[in-house]
C-alpha cells in the first residue's frame, strides 16, 4: 500500500512561504553582517596577511556548526583538525539551539524559529516560524538538511529545495540515506514514508502491523525497519518491504534503542533495561544466514540515545551526563563526562543530543552549545569549546600586532615618551620648536607647562585629535530587545480537524493548532471522562480502553498570554468505539514456589506468581506466541511460550512465573491478526 502526502494548496502562495520551492521565502535578508574569526590553518583555510579580510570565506563542507546560546554566536568545528575555524553572530536564540549546514548555507533551529545564513557572505536573514514550537530532531546530508518536530509531525527539509510537510500524528526517529531521501516513521497511522531530495510530498510505500513496534535505521545505505515485535528485520525502499531477516537469539524489546545507522554492517541495539548492547548482523547481501549476534554488556546507566559512526558506536548515560563510546564489537574504549553550562540554570529544559554529521563523525553538543565533542572513528573523544580561537581561555594567546595608532597620537603626554622616541610634530610654547637637526642643534628650551596658544595653528598631528581616540561604532541594537508590554490575550478557540481512529483498546485522537487569540500555547488536554492528560503534540494515543465500549473525548488548547495568565480554551468533542480483533488482558496469578524456568530469582519465593493470561477472540486453532515484559527487568522469559488457541479463538492459561515486584507488566501475543498487547498490572508484593 503506498499513500501519498500532498502539501496543502496547490500553489505557493496556498502553500505558504515554507513549502516554497527554489527558496524565494528564504532570501530575505536582515542588516546583521557576520562577524568572522579565522583560526590561522593551512590545512582548512588560505588566508594572507595579518589584516586578511575574512567577509567572503567559506566555511569548509565538512565539519559540525554549534550554536552557543551564551555568546549568540554559530561556531563551524573542523571535525579533522578539532579547531574552530568560523563564526556568525545570530544572537537572541535560546539554550537548545541546533544548528545544521548544507553546502552553501547554515540553519539555526531554535524553538518556533528557523534562521538561515550564507556560508559564503555570512549574511544572516530574518528567523521565519517554524512549524512546532517544540526542539526538532536535525539531520544532514550532501546537499540538504532537515528539522524534523517529531511531536507535532511536521518536516522542514532545508536548503537549495526547501519545503515543509505536516502530517496528523508522532513520527517515530527519522533516518536520512546518501543520497539525501529521508524516511520517517507514522506511529499514528503506522505508515513508513520516504521524501526524496527533489519532491515535495511524503509517500508511504509500506505499513507496520498492528501494535508492531521499532525503528527505522540505515544498513549500507539501504532502509530496514527493526520489528522489536516480531524480532525482525525487514529492508524497505519505495516499492515497499523487501526482504526480511529473523533476529535469533535477542532479547530485544519495544523499548529498546536502535542506532539510526549500522556500524560495520550491523546494528547496534541497546536494551535499557539489561544494560546489554546488540549487534545484529543485517544479512543483507545473498541469501546467507546472518551471524550470531553480539551481545557486550555495558556499564550500569541509564542509557537515552545510541548512534554509530559506520566504525564505532557511541552512548549517552543520562545517569551520569556521560558519553561512552565503543569500537566496532561492542568494546568500550572511552567514557567522558559532558561539560555542564557555565551559566547555572543555562539550558536547564535542554538535554544533550548525539548527532551524526554529513562528515559522518558524530558530535555531542552540551546543553547551551558552549562545548562540543566530536568521536573519532576508533571511538577516542576530544573536548572542542565554542569560542573565538584568538580570545584568551586556553593559554594560546594570539601574538601582538603592532598598534595602528602613530606613536603621535600620545604627544599630548611629553614625559611619558621614550627618550628614543623623536616627536613627529612640534608642539607650538610661542616659539616654533626646530626638529629637524641632531639631537641639541638648534633646539631651544621648552616650557612643560605652558599650554599651546589657540590663536596658532595647531599641527596636522595634534589638530585631529579623534585620531588618538578610535571613532566609536554606532551602537548596535539592543539585544535582547525590551520586553513587550503585557499583551491581553484571550482563551484559544477549539482545535480544529477533531479525528479519532480506532484500534485494539485504544483510540488516537488528532487535531490541528486552533486560533490562540493572542496567547501563547502551553500545551493541549486531552480529557475523558474524569481523567485527563495534557501533550504538546497535535495527537494523542489513549490505551487501555474496553473494545466495542464508545468513549467520548475533549481535546482544549491551554494557552498563556505575556501577562503570566493561564487560560483553557475552547473544547473539540469527538466519540470513539474501539474495536479490536482479539482481545488480551493479564491478572496477577496463583503463588508459586516452583523455580524451574522461572524468573523469579532465589529469595523472592514470597512474591513469586503466575501471570495470569486470557485471550479471546484470536484465530480458532490457532498457534500464538505469548511474550511477557517487565518495566524494569525487559522481558521476562527469554523466548516466550507458543499457545495454540481453542475452536473459539481462546487462550486461558497461567505462564511466566514472575516476582518483579513494584514493576509494570504487560504480554504481547504475536500471529494472525496480531500482534496484540495487553492492559499493564503492576506487580504486588506477596
């Protein structure tokens, strides 16, 4: 099945100034010149002379630019040399800030803004909104980068071919190939969508099965979607699913990490819960058997993020803000803390990101972009700090350059001059001064004191007497700018487009921003009956819902106004009946002692029990796989259980002997018309 994603409006202007193609929205520019710092290396840039000027240099294609939220400044770190070589003042963006480049241009993408700049005039223009007000996922490729607002499910595709895209619902993590087509995951609609370099639409040639988890990653440069579900590979490109590869011996979940690209033509896969990393051998070529997975276990942490190099893989630790990175077996070979702001408080909403470049070298930003570090393919680590390589800080201090001011300019001061010094101009006591023989011939006494006549005509040297005090630069525009008078907003009116799609007990509710009449948007609450949750998404999944049971649904806008004000906007009402194929819910079970093929360790024989599985209507005589998952431990038998079903299309069966208690559990059962999920028990204590 392949769908395709039109942009809205037919023309550019219905389309609006984002989804403009050749960039006409984009070339607007401000009066802010760049400023530009050049680190003097041979290697990355050829300039001469001491006074070279620097307005038309070009940053160099490869390399990562970093926002520094504290100087208002964009640096370009040359990934070879680790040397900043570049700079741009963008001020007035907030902690947070990424910045990507193609070839020809940079993008600082901040909250709400996007701001672009060339790279060859440094020229920056106007920040034009965004699509979300939400921190955007970046990525580059040769010739185009992107900002992908996960939540809000809107792309921007930046550069030579701009264009921005909005689709109802989440989008999963998106990969970019070589060739710049960019692949994103529809959790909503569970649809995998392709936008290649030169359209300007979205098309969806494959879709994931129901209540199938996982994530896109890149192998050699070919797509697969890793099914953490089904424990599978599938490779995808714009004719759909290709071939599919079986991931034995894992014990992989759908909360797991997958690394969006491959390391040596595996792919790294990190399961929080068991602090192990796998490295699942891809198959892709023939028709071999894929090897063995490797599986290392890592330090104790709180894993977040997993990225490769195509070399090495590299990790956040959240417990410990931590890098670590691994060769290309799994074999830890550095761990770096990541350099906090300077500022306290200082991107405090922020976290740090890995990111892979165009270059391929992966780089962790901290949380105010006042220090990168950028991973070399054999996993070493090296601190770069975002700022003017010529300023003081490091113990490299620029050599001196001799002053521009002719030692002239100071003769206002005699006794302060060197005795070596000759004056270039006679200072006027009543009688002109002789300066042009050796010293002492013809060369009558001065006065010190006696101030020269006004009614003389002063010398060329003392007459300009700005010159011995710089002209000063006009004043640049206050930054930040003075805070807006308080603004009387009133509440926001119903979000618009209300839809709901139902599924196996749950139902997914999207809609579109309404008129914020003046606020600014906090965030949405969604409400059912008592009970409700507030997103910053334009959809929201609500789960654990009874099939064939209508639920109705509000979803408001809470907005804030610049006077500090709270307002609840208007209610969009929608009613939802789930309807699922079969039914799944779990119990806590008859206690137990039994410890074969158990998961319940020695000690804990006290809060050891059964789980309790029913299903119904699911294939009659049917065999499914039933697997178990705990919140802290990951799963909880190693493989799970195949049942067949009775001539209704039942399983009633205790299974899993489990003692995870305080952690939520939950079973998925995997077959015909699956794979199904169950409601979430949390586990008491005997």
């Amino acid at each position: 099945m392949k769908r395709i994603f039109r942009i809205k409006g037919s023309t550019a202007a219905e389309r609006g100034g984002t989804a403009e193609r050749g960039g006409s929205a984009w070339r607007s520019r401000a009066a802010l010149a760049g400023v530009v710092a050049v680190c003097m290396t041979a290697t990355a840039l050829a300039i001469t002379g001491a006074g070279a000027d620097t307005a038309g240099m070009k940053f160099v294609q490869s390399g990562h630019l970093i926002y520094n939220s504290t100087l208002g400044t964009v640096f370009h770190v040359d990934g070879g040399t680790k040397n900043v070589d570049g700079q741009v003042q963008v001020p007035g963006l907030g902690a947070g800030a990424k910045a990507v480049q193609t070839d020809t241009q940079g993008f600082v993408l901040a909250r709400g803004s996007i701001t672009e700049f060339g790279k060859s005039d440094l020229q920056v223009a106007d920040p034009r909104p965004a699509p979300s007000e939400e921190q955007p996922t970046a990525l580059e490729a040769p010739g185009a980068a992107f900002a992908v607002y996960r939540k809000a499910g809107a792309i921007s595709r930046l550069g030579a071919e701009p264009v921005t895209i909005s689709v109802p619902g989440a989008l999963g993590h998106p990969v970019v190939t070589a060739h710049g087509t960019l692949w994103v995951h529809r959790i909503t609609s569970r649809e995998l969508c392709q936008l290649p370099v030169d359209a300007d639409r979205l098309s969806c040639p494959a879709e994931v099965g129901s209540g199938h988890a996982g994530a896109l990653t890149v192998v050699e440069d070919r797509v697969v979607f890793v099914d953490t579900t089904a424990r599978e590979l599938r490779t995808l490109d714009a004719d759909g699913f290709g071939r599919t590869v079986p991931i034995p011996g894992t014990r992989i979940t759908p909360e797991s990490l997958i690394a969006p690209y491959d390391v040596k033509g595996r792919i790294a896969i990190v399961e929080p819960a068991r602090n192990e990393l796998h490295l699942v051998d891809a198959a892709l070529t023939g028709d071999r058997t894929p090897a063995a997975p490797v599986v290392q276990k890592l330090p104790a942490g709180k894993y977040s993020q997993v990225a490769s190099s195509g070399t090495g893989v590299a990790l956040i630790d959240e417990s410990s803000n931590t890098l670590v990175t691994l060769d290309a077996d799994g074999r830890k070979k550095a761990a770096r803390p990541i350099p906090a702001p300077s500022k306290k408080g200082s991107g405090k909403a922020e976290r740090p990101e890995l990111f892979r470049g165009a270059d391929k070298r992966l780089y962790v930003d901290n949380a105010s972009g006042e220090h990168t570090m950028v991973v070399d393919d054999d996993g070493e680590v090296t601190g770069v700090e975002a700022r003017d390589p010529r300023e003081p800080g490091d113990g490299k201090r620029p050599p001196e350059t001799p002053p521009t001011t002719p030692p002239s300019a100071k003769t206002s001061t005699p006794p302060s001059t060197p005795p070596s010094r000759k004056p270039t101009a006679p200072l006027r006591t009543g009688e002109p001064e002789r300066t042009g023989g050796p010293e002492g011939e013809n060369r009558p006494v001065r006065p010190r004191r006696t101030p020269p006549p006004e009614t003389n005509n002063p010398p060329k040297t003392v007459k300009p007497r700005p010159t011995t005090t710089p002209k000063p630069k006009p004043s640049p525009k206050p930054s930040p700018k003075p805070k807006p008078k308080p603004v009387k907003a009133t509440p926001a009116g119903a979000p618009t487009g209300l839809t709901a799609r139902a599924a196996d007990g749950a139902v997914t509710l999207s809609w579109r921003q309404p008129n914020l009449n003046g606020g600014r948007l906090v965030h949405y609450r969604v409400t059912r009956g008592g009970s409700s949750v507030t997103t910053t998404g334009r959809s929201y999944t609500w789960s654990g819902l009874t099939n064939e049971t209508a639920y109705t649904f509000q979803v408001r806008a809470v907005t804030r106004g610049s006077d500090g004000k709270a307002m609840n906007g208007a209610a969009a009402t929608v009613t939802a009946t789930p309807k699922g194929l079969g039914r799944l819910r779990i119990a806590y079970g008859e206690k137990t002692t039994k410890y074969e093929d158990s998961h319940c360790p020695e000690g804990t024989q006290d809060d050891c029990a059964f789980v309790q599985v029913a299903a119904s209507g699911l294939e009659p005589n049917t065999t499914y796989l039933f697997r178990a998952f705990a919140s802290g431990w990951g799963e909880i038998h190693d493989g799970g259980y195949e049942v067949e079903t009775d001539d209704d299309g039942n399983v009633s069966k205790k299974m899993f002997h489990n003692a995870a208690v305080g952690q939520r559990i939950y079973v998925t059962a995997t077959g015909p018309g699956g794979p199904y999920r169950s409601n979430a028990v949390t586990w008491p204590s005997g």
